[in-house]
C-alpha cells in the first residue's frame, strides 16, 4: 500500500528528470556529430562519432580564459556574500539594538526589486567610478543583490539556536563576536553550505550583468563565450552544442559534489522552522 500510494510521486519525480536530462544528453550526443547528422539523425547515436568538435573546443584558448573568469568572480562573489550576510543575519538575529527590525525589513524590501529594474542607473554608476570591464564591477553588484536572500536564510538558522548555548558560551567568557566565530558558524555550517551553493549557482548563470559590463573578450565569463562562440559559429550547430556541453560541465560537477550539503541544509531549515 505505501508503495502503490507513492508510485504517483515516483512517476512525477521520473517525468522530471526525463525533462531535465533529455537537452543535456542531446546536446552531448549532438555534440558528437556533424551538422549532416544533426539534419538527418537529430536524436539517433552519432554515425560515426565526430569527436573534433570537442577537442576544438578545449583547444580554444577562450574557452579556459572564461572558465578561470567565472570560476574566480563565483568564488569571491560568494565569500564576500556569505560573509557580509552572515555578519548582518548574527546582527539581526542575536543581538539587540534599536531599529534592528526596520533595518531587516530595508533588506527584505531588496527581493521587491529584479535586477533589470536598476540596469540602467548601476551601469552609469560603474562607469562613473570605473569598474567596467573590471571584474569587481561585477562582483559588487552581485553581492549587493544576493544579501536580502542570504540574509533572511541565516537569520532564520541564527534565530533557531537556543539562548541557552549563547548563555553556556558567555559564561565561559565569550564575548558576543567570539560566540558568533567559536559556536554559530558552526552549528549553522548547513546554512553556510546552503547559501554558498546558491551563490556560486546564480554567479555562474548570470548573463545579463557581465553582458553590460564586459566588452574585452579576455574578461568575459562563460555564458558571454557561448553567446560569442554562437555568432562566430553560427551555422555549425553541433560545434555549438559541443561548446555549450562544455560549459555546463563544471557547474553540474560543483552542484553534484554540493548537492548533498544543499539538501541537508534545506531538511535542517525546514526541521527548525
């Protein structure tokens, strides 16, 4: 009887991954062929297998360039983010200090509005103080509009831990930055694994940002080198598949490896709520 009353779940659960698995092993197999193949075989197996587009690929020398691009402005995006939100949310959550709630509500307002709202006055701003085509110009960006999220997602974890391990903690003579170093961090590490994870997923899908601020093809990062390799290649289809296989490679193996620190993170969140 459990198993009949969860088969609706499995079936759903199995209808997704087949959504979701299908374009990433087409783009793989189509990667493998040539465009006669794509035309007169788009879903069979290769016919033989082409496997040039891929070595043209991690031959080119942009395609590293912008992998080691997004790879560095995701790690500093996200320990800047995490470390600035974690300070904010141990402020709102543990300590008291007049206006602490109205200051909370400044940052939750911040989710009301998409980036796409401040295109135009951020762009000035950045020329203005000369962070274009300088990778700071997207990373601050980032950080400021990953805040509101990531510190509503520590507090909450901050606010679940009982005052009586703060209490243990300054009896034994921490002080208030001490408890948060020696004891929060680390019992909020599936937090810390949650919002970090998030961080480096958004860093590495954003397009639109590093679209306005980068013109100097040695600093784009991967989602502009494939919108690049596509107008280079435009009629080679499967060399594009091959390119956009490629680059969605390191982040499936970043949330593959991350993914159970996600979920545990997520579970954790959901329990204390």
């Amino acid at each position: 009887m459990k198993a009949l009353r969860r088969l609706p779940i499995h079936v759903v659960i199995l209808i997704a991954a087949v959504f979701v698995l299908l374009p990433f092993i087409y783009g793989i197999l189509g990667g493998f062929k040539d465009n006669a193949q794509l035309s007169t075989n788009p879903i069979g197996l290769p016919s033989p297998w082409v496997p040039s587009n891929f070595t043209d690929v991690f031959g080119a020398g942009n395609f590293w360039r912008q992998l080691v691009n997004s790879t560095y402005i995701a790690i500093v995006t996200t320990v800047l983010l995490v470390a600035l939100a974690a300070l904010a949310a141990f402020a709102f959550a543990r300590l008291n200090f007049r206006g602490r709630e109205f200051y909370y509500v400044l940052f939750t307002i911040g989710l009301m509005f998409p980036f796409t709202v401040a295109v135009l006055p951020l762009f000035v701003l950045l020329r203005t103080v000369g962070l274009l085509d300088n990778p700071l110009g997207v990373i601050l960006p980032q950080v400021a509009y990953g805040l509101p999220i990531t510190v509503i997602i520590l507090r909450s974890f901050f606010r679940a831990i009982p005052r009586e391990v703060e209490e243990a903690a300054t009896i034994d003579g921490c002080t208030a930055y001490g408890f948060f170093w020696r004891v929060l961090l680390p019992m909020a590490r599936p937090a810390l694994a949650t919002v970090t994870v998030l961080a480096v997923v958004a860093s590495w899908n954003n397009f639109l940002l590093p679209l306005l601020i980068f013109t100097d093809p040695n600093q784009m990062t991967l989602p502009l080198g494939v919108q690049q390799f596509q107008g280079l290649y435009s009629s080679d289809y499967a060399k594009i598949l091959a390119y956009v296989t490629c680059s969605m490679v390191p982040a499936l193996l970043f949330f593959s490896v991350a993914e159970r620190q996600l979920i545990s993170g997520l579970t954790a969140g959901a329990t204390k709520g």
